[in-house]
C-alpha cells in the first residue's frame, strides 16, 4: 500500500498566483518508507509538506495519506499525523514535560500509553525535563519536537527541515533517530536542503522552482548523472576552477570540498575505455598552466552533482 | 487528562510566567481607574482669568471679590477694554474672561437685571466648560444673595457664548467609564494577541494539525481571559467605591451579569481580531486601533455624546461600550434595574451572537 | 605574507552572565578568505559583529583594517562590507534603488553610482530585472547581488554571515566564484557559514564552540590533525569534546 499519494498538486501564492510554489508535484511513498524533499530554499518543500498537513489547500490536484484526502478527509487525517513544522514550534516558556504531556493531551493520549516509541529519544531529554523549553540547545530542542510529534504514534511523520539550526553531531543523531523509527512501520516524509542528507533517505525527490528535478533512490539518481566526472585539485584552487573551464572538453566546473568537480561535455557511453588518456591530457593543460600540488581522480557523482547537473541543464 | 482541561493549564501557565502579561493584566486596569480617577475627576483650582471692568463699582467689586475667593479663580489681568482679550486669550496665560457692562451697578439697580459675559478658551473645551460652569454657578449664587438682601427683585443674565456646554459630570461618572475600557481592554486585546502569539511562534500550526477542534482553541484561550477580566472588574468596581466613593445602588448580581455579557462580547471581539491578525503586533494595532479609540471617544466615556455630530452618534451606537457605558452607569449610580436596561441589555446580546457566528466562521482550522 | 588586516587578542563578549564570545584570539592576512565554523549559537554572529563595529566588545582587542573596533566603531563600519543572511537588501525596492541607496550611504556620487550599477548589473546578468523588486528575485540571485552592493564602495574587507544559507547548490557556487573573485583582487573576507564542505574553499578555518575558538588551521591541516577525510568529521570530532 502507498502511505503517501501526491497527484500533480499545484500550489501559488500572491495576486493572481504570481508565485507559483508547487507546479504539478506527483509522488508517492510506500509504507514504511522515509522519503526525502530534497530543495534550496524557496523550492516549495514547505508548501508542499503543509498541504499534507492539512494545513492549506492546494490550487489542483490530489493528494491522499493513508487513503484519505488531504483536503475532504482532513479531520480524520489529522489524527494520524504527525507533524513537525519548519521552525521550532513548542512553547518556549514551558518545560519540557509540560509541553510533551500537554501535546499528549491533545491527541487524546497519555505519555505512558506511547512511551516505547520515544522512550530512546526521551531518556536523552529526561535530565532536563523540568527545564523550559526556550532553555534548550537546537538539538534538544529538535529532540523535543520530534517526541511531541510522535506521542500519538502517527501512522505518517511529517517532518520540515528538521535539521536547520542543529549542529552537525544531533543532525547525525536525528537521523539515526529517523531510521529506528522506520522499524515501526511509521512512513517519514523529510524536508532539508542538505543534498548530502538524500543519502540517509529511502528515496527522494530533487524539488527546485516547485518541479521535481528528479525522483528515485540515492543511488538510483547517482546513477542516472551521464558525464564523465573528475575530481581535480591544485594549490591554487580559485584558478584551477576557471582554468578548468576554459579547456576545450569541459562542461562545468564547480568547487566541492576540496576538489574541484569537472563534468565533460562528452557522454559517459564508452568513455571507460578513453578515461587514462583524458586524465593524462588534462594533467598536461595543467601543468601547463603552472598548477601545483595536481591531483586528477574519477569522480563518482553524487547527488548534489545531479542537482546542480539538471538545474543547469535548465 | 481532558484536551480542554490541558489547553486551559497551559494557557494559565503562559499568563502566569509572562511577567509582562501579569503587569498588563492587573497592574494597567489598576492604573488607569487611579489615573483616569484623578486626572478626569480633579477639580479645577486657581485657573488664571481676565477681568474687563470699566464700571468699577460697588457691586461689580463685589462680585470680582466673590470670584477670586472661591479658590477656583485667579486674576490674572484686569483690562480696561474687551479689545484687549484677544491678545490675552492668544498667549495662553488666560482660561476665562468676565466682562462687565461699563454701568453695572447702575443697570443693576435700575433695571433689576444686568448683561455679564463669560468668554472661555474654547481651544480646551473641557476646561472651558467647567470653569464656565464654576463662574455661572458662582454669579447665580452672588444674584441670588443681592435677591435676598434688596428690596428691589433685580436680576443678573448670564451669557455664555459657549455652544459646548454639557452638565458637568460627577467625580464617579469616570469610575464606568474606565471599567468599560478595561474589560474591552483585557478581554479584546488580549485574546487577540495571546492567539496571534501562536501563529507568530508556530504553534498554531502544530495545533492546527492536530484533532483539536477549532472550537475547543478558542474555549481554550478565552476562558483563562474571561475569569481574569471578571476579577479586573470586582478590582476596578472596588476601587471605585472604596477609593472614589463610588455608590452601587443598584443590583449587585444584575452588575456582574451585564459585566459577563459585556466581556463575552469583547472576547468575541478579540478572536474576531485574532483571525484576521498574524502576528502580536497587528492584534495589538488592530484592537487599539479598532477598539480602544472608539470606545474612549465615541462611548461618551470621555467625551458626552449629545454634542458630537450626528453621524458620529450613530456609530458610537455600533460601539458595545457605549450600550455597558449606559447599563453600568444606570446600576451603580441610578440603581435601576433590569427593567430600565433590557434594551441596552439586548442590544449587547445581540452584539455578543453575529460576533460570535462572525468570528466562528472565520477562524479557519487551517493556515 | 602580507600585514595583518585583522588582528584580535583576547576578543570576549559576554551578555549578562552568558559569554557568547571567549577570548579569541586570531589574525588574517591581506586577501585571505578566512572562515568562521561552529554550530548555531557558537559565537561566529557575535565575533563578527564585534568586527563590523555593530557590537561593543565586553573586553579584549580587536584592530580592523588598522583601527580599533572598541574606540572608533564608525571608522571600522566605513572600511568594511558586511552582508548577512537576514538582512541583506530591502525587499520593496528595486535593484536599481537598493544600489543607489546603498551607494549613497557610502557617499559616491550619482556619476559613480550610476557607473557602478551598470557594470555590476552586466556582471551578475541582471539586466532585464534592475527595475524589479528585489522580492520578485529568487533568493540565489539575492545573495549575489547583496554581495555586489556589499562591495560597492570597494571595502578591503568583507564580512559575511551565513551568506549562502538555503541557497541551491548551483549559485552556492556561483557565489563562491564571487568570494574567490574578490580574494583574487586583494580583498579579505570573513565568511561564517554551516555547511562543512564550503570550510574546504577557505585559506584558513576556525571552528567555534561555545565561544572559543577550538582550532585554527588550513583545512587540509585541520583534516591531519584530526585524522579526518572531512571538515564534517573536524567539526564532529572538536563537538564532541
């Protein structure tokens, strides 16, 4: 069964529709599944993730959880949704108990009755349980949320860019958090504009300008990139990318790390075979152009190559 | 725990932290009964006037000594000639000028009547009219003593030429007044902001998306404000009789009910407000803006409401506060009865239902 | 290598009882890019606002461009650029308007400005959109521009708060192209920012937490000393103490 359907939803905002956030999105996530909205800001994840929260309502198109319609069925929906919104919504001047009892109030529940399911989440938060939640770090905080969005054990987690404004160590932790979830049949829909987070995900969908880019597993999209790749690095980074650009072969050059990703114009068809003289030739150029330290390797895309392939090619 | 039991926990729990909230919640309705008590109600005392006395006689002497000695007035100036006020008036240094008739006693004696004019400052017309007020009463009462003592039934006139002159208000007519604001004040502007406050934080969002009912947020957030606003009321009708001596010769049980009618009105208000602003700021703008000023100039609060124009009569009449303005004042200090208010009273019920449908149908469930 | 254009010896804030900046202590050279790393609420924001002369120092020294922040902020703020990630340029005015005032505030003439808007329009490819509002303009080409206009009176240093938060991968580069292009000339930028990978494009990194500096190196030096493959695993190994 399909936990989560999206139909060519549609979604503009401003006079006459001058923004248009979402332009004919269709997906769907199996159950079970944790799926990622991959996007820069402005891309339309957060519209997108509100229409399934039935927070808004889309211009066109359908979209269903767990069968049930998004906009006809929304009272019944919202009862077996979690969501955790963009920023961090709890009260800032409630401790971290009250907030978590009062959500489960909401929904009808008790912290007991669901406690298996955060309890791994809670016992990091149980020190400070008397502690307001505005005193929080950002992971704590996240932490927090996450447990108050989950306390009535929802059938779909929504969750948008919960790693904004978390330091690398809890965003790791997040994640990690999101994949023993997973062991309870909790399908997670997750925003974030991080491109390397795609590969914690199940499957995910490349969103920019309200269009999916691209939408299949990591490695699946990895594998569709279809240009030779090289990582190339000198000592002079800034002119070994615009030196890079001006050979004849290239196609685009960007910076990644501390390699300079080169993509050739030429297809990936039967390039294995052409790959050692391509990198000798270009260990040449380079020289040639008084570069030190060169290091020249194959590249394997990744997938913020693939986004930025196909938002160029746009 | 009970969704609505919790809602309501919570939200005593934000009032109670929110140092600011319990500042404006009791400390501001504290304030203004004691501000708007004494700055409104404080009597006039030595308010610098023009004399113009070209007769300078006995009585005219007389009646400028009687003037100057009842402690409201101070002489300022004493002008040969009425073309000499204008320039007095435009410094500013004068609130009031006498101007007798350059034959006053004589007019007096022979006629049994003479013409005094009063010219005030109109450019302060509250001022105005009391200390003209306070001069009137003061030369009814030297007229009325010359009656008594002459043999003759001689008569002074008294002109004013002030077309702004309404009965001059007792010191506990303000005491209603401010209790109207207050409730409209609390029960208004804080609902409003207290749930703007959840869309501007983002928790509105999260509640949205949860099987609350619309219905049961609002509940949620009014109730805690409708009992604070209830004691505001007791504090303000307390310092009201105790502070200014302010009578209820009315019904107490009747007072509270209206005051209950009354907030329920406002709150409806407030969660009117509530839907159309996003953040606190608009909520605070809205409500002063839509609320607060109206029912401060046009309930006939501060000013009376026979002088203003017709049409701004009319729209006080739209203004809730202008109806509890009446039921308030009726109860405490005429002590009537719901007999004498049921139509003030319905008006509010009505007031209270189409905003309540109103506010209903545009709170949304979703963003 | 060249003078020091910024020198800090002992650069603390404290607000209340907290201390968000702890006695940092750095230099950067003429031309450097130099990055601020550190988690939301390390510091980076507070350090550099104390540079910009936004932000009066609790203690400590801290010399911009040869003068000195806690004496004469107003001197400082004429010689730097500074560009952040909320606020940048004003939304309801045009490009053509955001760059005239900016210029104005600096005191170019309207011959310069004028000149400057032309060349710095061609460079960014904006030139069907200058009378636009800048709200109408996708957040990418934002940044850009609010770099240009940051630069316009030709600061030799630029700050630069999380300049490329949310932006897309693709004009995250492009913008990089910009930082490196302005290096090239000469001019130093301070750049914090979150994403680890962009630590790789900058000449020396320091990782903040809680308002120290913990290190302070080249990236490819840092990786050594932490034997690690990546400044993700730098920042992870330095947070967890």
């Amino acid at each position: 069964m399909q936990a989560i359907v999206v139909e060519q939803i549609t979604k503009s905002y401003g006079a006459k529709g001058a923004v248009k956030a979402l332009d004919g999105i269709s997906l769907s996530v199996a159950k079970g599944e944790l799926f990622g909205i991959i996007g820069p800001d402005g891309a339309g994840k957060t519209s997108l993730l509100r229409i399934l929260a039935t927070l808004i309502l889309p211009d066109a198109g359908e979209a269903y959880l767990q069968n049930l319609h998004v906009v006809r069925d929304y009272k019944r929906l919202r009862s077996l949704l979690g969501y955790m919104p963009g920023r961090f919504s709890l009260y800032q001047d409630l401790s971290v108990q009250e907030n978590l009892s009062f959500f489960a109030a909401v929904f009808g529940t008790r912290i007991e009755d669901n406690y298996d399911l955060i309890k791994d989440i809670y016992v990091q938060l149980e020190p400070f349980k008397n502690r307001r939640a505005g005193a929080l770090s950002g992971g704590m905080k996240q932490k927090l949320a996450l447990c108050c969005a989950l306390i009535h054990k929802p059938e779909v987690l929504l969750l948008d860019e919960p790693g904004t404004g978390v330091d690398p160590v809890s965003r790791k932790e997040f994640w990690d958090m999101l994949q023993r979830l997973k062991s309870w049949g909790i399908t997670i829909l997750v925003s974030t504009p991080n491109m390397d987070e795609a590969e914690l995900c199940d499957r995910v969908a490349l969103l920019h300008n309200g269009r999916i880019l691209a939408m299949d597993t990591p490695a699946g999209i990895r594998g569709s990139y279809e240009r030779p790749l090289f990582a190339v690095r000198s000592d002079e980074m800034y002119r070994l990318i615009q030196d890079l650009r001006q050979w004849p072969g290239a196609y685009s050059c960007y910076a990644f790390g501390e390699y300079a990703h080169l993509a050739l114009q030429q297809s990936l068809q039967g390039f294995d075979t052409q790959a050692d003289s391509v990198m000798a030739e270009l260990q040449q150029y380079l020289e040639s152009r008084h570069h030190t330290g060169i290091e020249v390797l194959r590249a394997e895309p990744g997938v913020e190559d693939c986004f930025i392939a196909s938002t160029k090619d746009r | 725990m009970n969704r609505f039991t919790a809602f309501i926990i919570k939200e005593f729990r934000h009032i109670l932290r929110d140092r600011r909230t319990l500042l404006i919640l009791f400390g501001m309705p504290m304030a203004q009964v004691l501000l708007f008590g004494f700055v409104l109600t404080n009597e006039i005392k030595n308010a610098a006037i023009a004399i113009v006395d070209p007769s300078k006689d006995a009585q005219s002497t007389a009646l400028i000594q009687k003037l100057a000695s009842s402690g409201y007035f101070r002489i300022e100036k004493n002008l040969e000639a009425a073309s000499q006020l204008d320039p007095a008036f435009k410094e500013g240094k004068i609130k009031l000028a006498v101007v007798f008739p350059p034959d006053f006693a004589r007019q007096l004696d022979h006629d049994g009547s003479a013409p005094i004019q009063l010219l005030g400052d109109a450019s302060d017309p509250n001022t105005a009219t009391t200390l003209i007020n306070y001069a009137a009463n003061i030369i009814q009462d030297f007229s009325a003593q010359r009656k008594a003592e002459a043999v003759l039934p001689y008569q002074i006139e008294v002109q004013t030429h002030m077309l702004y002159n309404p009965e001059l208000k007792a010191v506990y007519s303000f005491v209603p007044g401010v209790m109207t604001l207050i409730l409209m004040l609390i029960s208004a502007m804080m609902t409003s902001i207290t749930i703007a406050k959840e869309k501007e934080m983002g928790t509105m969002e999260v509640l949205l998306a949860s099987p609350l009912k619309p219905i049961q947020i609002i509940l949620g957030k009014t109730a805690p404000y409708l009992v604070l606003s209830f004691i505001n009321a007791i504090i303000v009708v307390l310092i009201g009789v105790f502070i200014f001596g302010m009578p209820i010769r009315g019904s107490i049980l009747l007072l509270g009910l209206e005051s209950a009618l009354y907030m329920f009105v406002a709150l409806s208000l407030g969660i009117l407000i509530s839907t159309r602003a996003a953040t606190q700021q608009a909520a605070l703008f809205m409500s002063a803006l839509g609320l607060l000023m109206p029912t401060m100039l046009l309930s006939g609060f501060i000013f009376p409401r026979e002088s203003m124009p017709y049409v701004l009569q009319v729209l006080g009449n739209i203004i809730p506060a202008t109806w509890f303005n009446q039921i308030i004042k009726g109860v405490m200090i005429k002590g009537a009865g719901i007999e004498v208010l049921w139509f003030q009273t319905c008006v509010l019920g009505v007031m209270a239902l189409v905003f309540v449908v109103l506010s209903m149908r545009n709170f949304k469930d979703r963003l | 290598m060249e003078a020091h254009v910024i020198f800090t010896d002992k650069l603390t804030k404290t607000f209340g009882s907290f201390t968000a900046v702890d006695q940092i202590s750095f230099s950067v050279a003429a031309g450097e890019i130099f990055g601020f790393l550190g988690a939301n609420g390390a510091g980076k924001t507070t350090a550099l606002r104390m540079l910009s002369g936004l932000l009066k120092p609790t203690s400590g020294i801290a010399m911009v461009a040869g003068v000195d922040v806690m004496r004469h902020p107003e001197q400082v703020k004429r010689r730097i650029g500074y560009m952040s990630q909320k606020f940048s340029l004003y939304e309801d005015l045009t490009i053509r308007e955001n760059i005239r005032f900016y210029g104005g505030i600096y005191g170019l003439s309207v011959q310069t400005i004028r000149e400057k808007t032309k060349k710095l329009v061609d460079k960014l490819e904006l030139g069907a959109h200058v009378d636009e509002l800048v709200l109408r303009l996708p957040l990418g080409w934002r940044q850009k521009l609010a770099l240009s206009v940051a630069m316009l009176h030709e600061p030799r240093i630029v700050f630069l708060d999380e300049p490329t938060s949310g932006v897309d991968p693709l004009t995250r580069r492009q913008f990089w192209d910009l930082i490196y292009e302005a290096a090239a000339d000469g001019v130093t930028l301070m750049v914090t920012t979150h994403y680890m990978e962009e630590a790789e494009y900058c000449n020396r990194v320091s990782m903040m937490v809680d308002g120290k500096i913990e290190a302070l190196d080249t990236p490819g030096q840092l990786k050594k000393t932490y034997n690690a493959t990546s400044m993700d695993e730098v920042f992870r190994k330095l947070a967890r103490g």
